[in-house]
C-alpha cells in the first residue's frame, strides 16, 4: 500500500467521522432530488401541452373533414359542406401548430423554454403578425430562475466544495497539529494532495450520483448526451477546485479562506454575470420590435384596392396568374392573402436585421464565457438539453419553413376555386422539429479545463515556491 | 458604558485591513451599480417617452377616418420606469414595455428586456439593490461572526467581564458599534441615491418619491438590524470563530439562496398558471359565444336589431336615428371585454397567488421580505406590472367605446363610407399611468414588514436574554 492511499484513509477516515460531510451531503441531495423532480414536473407539463395541441388539431380538422361528408340535404348541413370545401376555412379552423418538443434531457436544465414558445399556430396569413414573442410567465417566477439540476451543479456544487475544503490546512493550524503533521516523513505537498484528491472524488462521486439519480427519475436514455453532461459537470467542478487550490495556498485562517471563497463564489456566480449584463444591456441597443410592429401596423391597416393587391401578388407568383375565376367573394380572400404576403416579403429583412442584432448581443456574451465559468457552464447545460438560443433560433428558421409548405398548400387551392376535399384534409401539411446536431461543447469545456489548470498551477507554484514557515 | 464598547469596538474594525478592503469593494460594486443602473433607466425612460411621442403624432395623424377603423389601427401604451427603479429593477426586464392598444380584444404587455438578452439575464442584473439586499448582509457576517469568538480564543472574555460589564451590555455595545460601522458603509448608497433621484425625476423630487425612499431607508435598517443582532448573538453562544462563521453562512446561503428559488419554483407548481396554448384556446371559445359587431349574419346581431327596431318602433335600420353599425360593434366591444377581462384577471391571479407563497417565505427568509418592499416601493414588483396592465386596458376599453359611440350617433344609417375629421382624434386625450399609492403598497406588503419588525425584534430580544457565563457555562453551541 502506498503512502498516498494511506493519507487518503485516513482523511477519509476523518470526514466521514464529523458531522459536516452529513451535513453538506444531506442538503445536496436533497436541493438535487427537489431540482430533478422539478425539472421533470415542467417537461411532463410541456408535453401535455404539446397532446393536448395534437387533439385539438385533430378535432378542428375532422370537423371539417367530416362536414364534407354530411348529408347536404338535410337543413344546416349545407352549409357546413360549402365551408369546408372552402381553403379558406381550412386554413383558419383547419390550422396546425408547429411543436418544438422537449430533448431527451431537458429536465435538467429548462434553460429559456419558459420564457419563449415552443409551439405556434401557423395560419397562411402573415407570419410576423402571428409569432407569439413570449410564453405566458409569472414575472416574478422568471426573475428567480428555475430550481433544475442546471442550478444544482452551477450554484451549489461550489458551495460544496468550498465547505468541504476551506479549512484544508488551516484546520490543522488552528487545531495545532501541523507541526505534527509535518515532523512526520511524508511531504506536506503529499498530505494536502492527499486531501484535495479525496475530496475531489468524494464531489465527483456525488455528480455521478446526482446524474444518475437525474437519468433514473427522468428515464434519460440518450448515452451521448449524458456522457457529455458529465464531461461538462466534471470540468466545472475541476475549475472549483482549481479556485480552491489557489486559495489555500496562501495559508489564511479558516475564517479568511471561507470569506475570500465566498467571494470569490459571487463573483464568479452572481456580480460578474449581472455586471455584464448590465454593461451589454447599456451599450448594446435592444432590437426596436416594437418600432417594427407600429411600421407593420401602418402598412397592414392601409388597405389598397384588392385588384391592386392581387395583382401585386402575380409578379411573385406568375404560376397562379389568371387563375381567379374574379368572383367577388373569392377575391376578398386572395387578396387578404396577398396583402398578407406583401407584408411579409417588405418586412422579413428588418425582422431578421433584428433578430441578428439580438444574436451580436449572443456572440458578445460568447467572447466573454472565458471569464464567466458559470454562464459558461449553463450555455453548455442548455445546448445539450436543447434550451438554449440556437436551438430556439434553429426551431424558428422550421417554423417559417412550415408557413411556406402550409402556405403553399392553402393558397393556390384558394385562388384556383380548387375546393377542399376528404384527401386534402388528411394530407394537410404536419410540422416535425428535426433536432440539429448542437454546436461541439469543446471550446466551453476547454476553457474550463484552461481555468482549473492556471489556477491550479499557480497553486502548486506558489505552494513550491514558500513552503510553511 | 455601551458607547465605550461601541467605540472600542468600531475603532478595533474600522482599523482592520481586511475589513478596509471589503468595504472598499461594497462601495466599488455600489458605484458600478448605481452608476449603470442609472444610465440604463434614463436611457429606458428616454427610449419610453420617445416611443410614446411618436405613437401620439401617429394617432393624431390618421387623417379623416372610420372611427371603428381608428379602433382598428389602434395605438400603444408604454410602461413609464418608475423614478426609483435605477435602485430596484424588481421584475421589469421580465414584463412587457408595451400593450397595442386595439378593438375588439385586449392584448398583453409585449418586448421585456429578457426576451434579447440571451441566458446572461437568467443570473440577474447589479442594480444597488442586489448589493445592499444580498452583499451586504454578507459583509455584516464577516464583520461580526468573531465579535465574542474572538475574545474567548483570546482568552479575553473573562478579563472583560470582570470589569463589571455583562453579556447583554458587552453584546448590545458590540452591536451598537458595528451598527454605526455598517451606517458608515451605507451612507454613501444613501447620499448617491438621493442625488441621483434629484438628478433623474426632471430637476422635481416629489414628496411621494421622497416618501418610498424613507421607508426604504427605513426597511433596510431594520434588516440590517435583524441581522447584526442575530450574528453578534450567533457569535455569543458559539464556541468557535469557525462554529460561529459555518452557522451564520448556511443561513445566509439556505434563506438567500435556496429559499427564494425554491419558493418561486414550488409556487408555481401549487398554482399551476395555464400556457398560452390552453389560455388562448378557452378565451375563443368563450368570446364566440359573444356578439360579433362585423358579421351581419352573426344571430345575436339579428336579435339585437329586432330589439332596437322595436324599441325604435321603425321597421328597417335605414329609418333608424343613430347608426346600428356603431351599436353592434359597441356591444361586441362589451362581451369580448367582459371575456378578455375574465380570462387575464383569472390568469393574474394564480400569478398572485404564486407570489404570495414568496410572500409568506419572507417570514423565514428576511432577505424575501426585504426584496420584496424594495420591489413594491421602487415600484418594479408584479403587482405593479399587473397595475399599469389593467390602466391600459380601461383606457383602451374608453377609447374604443368612445369611437363606436360616435359611428353610433354621427354616421347616417348604413353609411359604410363614414369618415370623422382629421382633427376628431384630438378628442381622446393621452394614456397615463398612475402608480400606485406608498399606502397601497405598504397594505399589500403587510407581511413583509411583519417579517422585517419581528427579525429586528427577535434579535434585540436574543441579545437581551443572552445568559451571564455563570448562569449556563459552558454556552451550549448550535448544531453545526
């Protein structure tokens, strides 16, 4: 056996004896099992958000299919009949929702999936008059953030680790027994390696275990993704111990290694981030929506003659010119669709001018994760559990391919006077989320690791440099 | 007896140089903070007031047109930033800045500051009150965790009980002195908020401004108080420096960081608040069963021409007085209010209720209740958001009651062609929110102050009952 594993004993044999460990031990699991029930409680919300969407897609659309096989000689049936066969009606009662369906691990980190939409009706009309911008939220409830194993491993995970090892060697100090400790023939190097190894394991162990414990509740299946959590969980943690390490060089009491570790905590956690936001925030203009939406309205409530619009409509789509049968009523319709469109083509470029401007706010906050492990570790977080922006942005580039497919099959239906049938109706258009692969999370890990390594190093550096007086 | 301690024992902090350090830092993040947090609000307020200038111009220039159609175009209210709320953001980058303003339905307040700053706004924004609220508790900690710990590792305790001073004067002393250490370091929040309000409300402190930031003052000394008391007694009946600083740091971090999150999340799962799909889905299907003012065909529309035909005593709605377009629309306005203000109000209220689960926790968790009166008096709490919502709607309700009025009583009888002057929009005067009264607040957040009242008094009263070392030695220590 050699001397490492017996300083490891016996720290083990230390820890495990006092109350502390209990202590932290018991306040982790149970913050993670709360965070893990939590997690799944949302996600199992969402879901039955999203079946109760598909039911009521499917009942709107069978009520239409059904209309058309309604005896129409009965009195009210035709009726019924002549308004399903109408596209129009199709379009308005027939309309489906385009779903952005929870990952295999987002109950672990919900990310922005309460702040946005992750579904959305999509009718031929204008889609920018028909994005839902938010999800309904409690304020209140946004500003605290949500209680998910994100915010386990982010918040509190440190905080462990800066109880379980503030005290590392000033403990021995205050106690007296470091001259004991060091009149024996093992390096003092060896004893605080010994201390820190075990306590890193002893964390990774309760990661490990919190991860598992996640995937058994959430029945996660996804081997890649959760071996990647881990890889980012592990790596954050490292960093923590990196901070630690440095610290404790610089042989301070116990009470001035908890005080600068806390501080160091909310820097690192809370003063950084809030400050760059803040920063960004004053510097960065926030994309001017609402101006959009007042041009929108100006142009949208202005109505030119439906002639003029229809015909604005053919120079874009030559394929369906002259194919109204110019009846009055028809007209109406093709050129609320029109005029629709119009809106749509003038206006996409500001919208996604817009939305690049939000985007310039992203890739600065990107530039900046090196400094902000934190923030660092929750992008990581919510790519892999598919509730960060890309995901959003990727899932709103589907949705405005969906309003063409969608559009596409109600439009020319309309203006050719082609009536809806039973077939139509089954063959509606159906919007799939196609997961794309995430961007790598090397680069985020990789700037962990770096942090752990500098301040790590600079720890041993300096521990080698002045040794105990 | 108790200003010798209080002096003996600031002069022994205020010569710390680690203690120097932290209060250096304490200003330097308050600076930093009050200094964005300023530059962000007057920029939000100019942005504000320059929106609403423009969307003003833009419904004074419609030009001659349908009233109804004006009620179609519509017009936007924005949320003013409250005078003090460059202190206290509270939940304003998570609300809407605006509500469009229309007919026939009521929208909700759209373009909150989080929906374009990616995940950084999930950890928050340094505003003054995230320093004040939750750093400077912390500092208190650090200042007063080895008040008597310090003196027993000295060995001193006992010196200075023989000079004939008890543990309750020894501790009040202490705690007095650290309370004017602690006076000393906010001061400085003081005097630049009071500046900056002077700067910032446009050259006119109100009294009512005044007001909020006295019981600001108030309620923050009163937290700062609980908690110096608490930590001086923690240290008291603590048999170590280390015992006393592990104590008093598992309560900062459970009441300010695990009990606030849980609360939020645990509300929201008691009172479970719809989504926007099954929100929107049971507002339709209660608004069809209204009357709807644009589909002649519509049967309740039919209903109600027989009913005023007949209260008309005339038999067609071209032999009517006043336009039955102008009517149907109105009375299609009043259902779908009706709907619209059921569903919302119902939809605020479970957010309420959720909020109140926060409320009740600021009894346990001093930090909550101090927040939460901070939120409600710079005015940037929910309830205030839910405020300025539902003034936004009562002025739309008028606005659009007024046009369909008008059509009512100036259009000819079937005139679909009707058009007012261009100088008609004049008549609706502007939207202006009201905020709400420091009373009505200060009624809402009874239990916060409740809260804030008792922990002040729970600590006085600890340092009162503190036992004399003869009574009860050794001091029993708290489970660690």
């Amino acid at each position: 056996m050699n001397e490492l594993s017996i300083l490891i004993r016996t720290e083990w044999l230390l820890l495990t004896r006092g109350q502390t460990l209990r202590w932290l031990l018991g306040l982790l699991a149970g913050a993670g099992l709360y965070a893990i029930f939590y997690g799944q409680t949302e996600v199992r919300r969402q879901r039955e958000t999203m079946a109760s969407i598909s039911r009521d897609e499917q009942a709107r659309a069978g009520t239409l299919r059904s209309a058309l096989t309604l005896d129409t000689t009965l009195a009210g049936n035709a009726k019924k009949w002549e308004l399903a066969r109408d596209p129009y009606r199709a379009d308005m009662e027939g309309y489906r929702f385009a779903i952005h369906p929870p990952g295999p691990i987002t109950a672990f980190s919900l990310g922005q999936r309460d702040l946005f939409p992750t579904y959305q009706g999509v009718t031929a009309g204008s889609l920018l008059r028909q994005l839902d911008p938010t999800e309904l939220a409690n304020p209140q409830k946004l500003l605290i953030g949500n209680f998910d194993l994100a915010f386990v491993l982010i918040y509190l995970l440190p905080l462990f680790i800066i109880a379980l090892s503030y005290n590392l060697l000033s403990a021995e100090t205050e106690a007296g027994t470091l001259p004991l400790l060091r009149s024996q023939p093992v390096g003092l190097g060896r004893v605080l390696a010994a201390k820190l190894l075990l306590r890193l394991g002893l964390v990774l162990g309760a990661v490990v275990l919190l991860i598992g414990l996640a995937t058994l509740l959430t029945g996660a299946t996804d081997a890649e993704l959760l071996a990647q959590w881990l890889a980012v969980s592990v790596a954050y943690t490292l960093f923590w111990f990196g901070v630690v390490g440095l610290v404790i060089t610089f042989q301070g009491s116990s009470a001035v290694n908890a005080m600068v570790l806390l501080g160091a905590w909310l820097v690192l956690v809370l003063v950084t981030p809030a400050l760059v936001q803040q920063v960004l925030a004053l510097t960065q203009p926030a994309p001017d929506y609402q101006g959009l939406q007042s041009q929108i309205r100006e142009v949208f409530t202005k109505r030119p003659p439906k002639a003029e619009n229809v015909q604005k409509y053919y120079q874009h789509h030559p394929e369906l010119a002259g194919s109204d049968t110019m009846n009055a009523d028809r007209y109406l319709m093709m050129s609320f669709y029109a005029r629709n469109e119009v809106l749509d083509r003038q206006f996409t470029p500001r919208m996604v001018q817009l939305d690049e401007q939000g985007r310039r706010y992203a890739t600065l906050v990107e530039s900046l994760t090196g400094l902000m492990p934190a923030v660092n570790a929750q992008e990581l977080f919510n790519r892999l559990a598919g509730t960060d922006e890309a995901s959003r942005q990727d899932y709103l580039t589907q949705v405005s391919a969906f309003h063409e497919r969608w559009k596409a099959f109600i439009i020319p239906r309309k203006f050719r006077g082609q009536p809806m049938t039973e077939a139509d109706y089954a063959q509606l258009p159906r919007f799939t989320f196609v997961p794309i692969a995430p961007p790598g999370i090397g680069a985020g890990i990789g700037w962990l690791l770096l942090g752990a390594g500098l301040l790590g190093g600079l720890g041993i550096f300096r521990f080698n440099r002045q040794p105990l007086p | 007896m108790l200003s010798l301690i209080a002096h003996n024992e600031r002069r022994s902090v205020v010569r710390d140089r680690r203690f120097r350090l932290l209060t250096a830092l304490v200003w330097g993040l308050l600076l930093t903070a009050c200094f964005v947090g300023f530059s962000r609000y007057q920029s939000l307020k100019a942005q504000r007031e320059a929106a609403t200038r423009d969307v003003r111009q833009q419904w004074l220039g419609q030009g001659p047109r349908n009233p109804h159609s004006a009620a179609h175009y519509g017009t936007y209210a924005f949320r003013p930033q409250s005078d003090l709320s460059f202190v206290e953001f509270g939940v304003d980058s998570f609300v809407g800045t605006t509500v469009y303003l229309e007919g026939h339905r009521q929208n909700e307040a759209r373009y909150s500051t989080a929906q374009s700053a990616g995940t950084l706004i999930r950890f928050g924004e340094l505003t003054a009150a995230l320093v004040l609220q939750l750093l400077l508790p912390l500092l208190i900690i650090f200042l007063c965790f080895n008040s008597f710990t310090k003196e027993l590792e000295s060995n001193t305790l006992g010196l200075l009980l023989s000079q004939g001073a008890s543990m309750r004067q020894l501790a009040l002393g202490k705690a007095w002195g650290y309370g004017q250490v602690i006076a000393l370091i906010a001061l400085p929040a003081v005097l630049l908020t009071g500046g900056l309000l002077g700067l910032g409300s446009d050259a006119q402190l109100t009294t009512d401004t005044l007001l909020r930031a006295a019981c600001l003052l108030l309620f923050f000394g009163l937290y700062y108080a609980g908690f110096l008391l608490v930590s001086v007694w923690v240290s008291a009946r603590s048999r170590s420096s280390a015992t006393a600083l592990t104590v008093l740091l598992g309560f900062w971090l459970v009441t300010f960081i695990l009990i606030p999150k849980a609360t939020a999340n645990l509300g929201a799962t008691l009172y479970e608040a719809p989504t926007r799909f099954a929100f929107t889905k049971a507002l339709h299907d209660d608004e069809k069963q209204g009357i709807d003012g644009h589909n002649p065909e519509d049967e309740r529309v039919k209903a109600l021409e027989t009913k005023v035909l007949a209260q008309y005593g005339v038999d067609s709605l071209s032999q009517l007085p006043i336009s039955f377009e102008g009517l149907s629309l109105q009375e299609g306005e009043k259902y779908t209010s009706m709907v619209y203000n059921r569903h919302f109000g119902a939809l605020q209220t479970v957010f309420q209720r959720q909020n109140r689960v926060t409320d009740f926790a600021g009894l346990v968790s001093p930090y909550l209740a101090v927040r939460n009166l901070s939120m409600g008096l710079a005015g940037s709490d929910y309830r205030q958001a839910v405020a300025f919502q539902q003034q936004a709607e009562a002025y739309r309700f008028r606005m659009v009651e007024y046009l369909n009025n008008y059509l009512r009583y100036h259009a000819k009888p079937g005139d679909r062609k009707y058009k007012v002057a261009a100088d008609f929009w004049q008549q609706i005067p502007d939207f202006h929110y009201q905020s709400a009264t420091v009373g009505s607040v200060l009624g809402h957040y009874a239990p916060a102050i409740a809260a804030l009242l008792l922990w002040a008094v729970l600590g006085l009263g600890l340092l009162y009952r503190l036992p004399e070392p003869g009574q009860t030695n050794p001091a029993p220590t708290p489970a660690v």
